[in-house]
C-alpha cells in the first residue's frame, strides 16, 4: 500500500528545476521537468558526489553540475558511456500539490 506525503505546491519548484527534501540520511532530490511531471532522486551523483538538484534539466534527464553526468529521471540510471545510477522515489502531483510515497522514504526518514 502506498502512502503519501504532501512536500510542496507545485509552483514552488521551478520549471525545469528542483528542490531538495532533507533526511538524516541524505537528501532527495524533486524535479520539475517542462511538461509538469515531477521525480525524486538521491540527490548525490554517484560519480563525485555532485548535488544533482543544482543540475540542469532536460526532457525527462538532469545534467550532473560537477561533471556533465547525464540521468533518466525515470529510472535514476546513468545515460550514455557513463555507468551508475541513483535511487529513485514515486512522486506524482494531486490537486496542484507534490506527494512523495512515504514508504520509500521511510529509510531515509524524512526531517
């Protein structure tokens, strides 16, 4: 059973940006791509470590800012030559507001 959690309007993360939810464990990053869907990554590039929510974001893939590293925003996996992945998290968007599924987050335990 999914359960979810009310992070944000949908206003409040840029077209074709992101922002980040904290954790103890780390943060998750929740984009907004050009046609309103919206996706949450770990927010750590496997590579360097680059903060993917400060990356550039294209269709459905965000641009690691350290090193070009380019990832799906659907499944987390590296594109290209590069190879790697980051996790990713059920996000949809309900009555203009962003929910995050609680479950998936629970290891994280969301700050």
């Amino acid at each position: 059973m999914t359960r979810w959690i009310d992070i944000a309007a949908l206003e409040e993360i840029p077209l074709r940006g992101a922002r980040t939810l904290r954790t103890p464990e780390g943060c998750v990053a929740v984009f907004r791509t050009h046609d309103d869907r919206v996706f949450a990554l770990d927010d750590r590039c496997p590579h360097k470590g680059g903060p993917l929510s400060d990356g550039i974001v294209h269709g459905h893939a965000v641009t690691c800012p350290l090193h070009a590293w380019v990832f799906d925003l659907e499944t987390g996996r590296a594109q290209g030559a590069d190879e790697g992945a980051v996790a990713t998290y059920p996000a949809q968007v309900l009555a203009g507001r962003v929910l995050i599924d609680v479950e998936r987050l629970a290891g994280k335990r969301v700050a």
